[in-house]
C-alpha cells in the first residue's frame, strides 16, 4: 500500500496521515480514530512515510510501540506542494 502515486504525488491515505499530524505528535491509535483508518493501515503507513523522510517517531520506538509521530520538514513541503497542487493555497 505505496503512500506515493506512480506520478510521485501523495496518495489519499497519506495526504490525510500528513495532515493529520501537521499541528502536534500523534500516536497511531489517535491518527487512526481521527482519520477512521483501520489501525493496521495507519501504522503500515507510517512505517511507509518514515522510510520516505516524511514522518519521524518522537521518541524511541520498541516493537508494539505506538509512539507520536511527527511530520518532519520534508514532509511539510511535501504536504504544502501537494496542496498547491490541488489548488488549495
């Protein structure tokens, strides 16, 4: 389940992850319940986004952790452009 189209834009799941934590760190159980992602899609999507620099745990992850994650700075230009893109500024 890529979180970027074959174009290199955002996929739906992923604009919405990324908006999601745009204001603050959220673990996947509230980024789930905000989104009404079924949590094994929020958190294979994180693991997603992270691997692309998008998103960052806020602290220490352990397996079975769902530690806030945070958008990084890539992942806020990415998120702005894909906005841009879809004439939302």
């Amino acid at each position: 389940m890529p979180c970027l189209n074959p174009d290199g834009t955002l996929t739906r799941v992923a604009r919405d992850l990324l908006t999601a934590l745009e204001p603050a760190p959220v673990p996947a159980p509230v980024l789930a319940s905000a989104t009404g992602l079924p949590l094994w899609r929020v958190r294979a999507s994180l693991r997603e986004l992270a691997g692309q620099d998008l998103v960052a745990a806020s602290g220490p992850l352990s397996p079975g952790d769902d530690a806030p994650h945070v958008l990084t700075e890539t992942g806020r230009q990415v998120l702005d452009l894909s906005r841009a893109l879809d004439g939302e500024d």
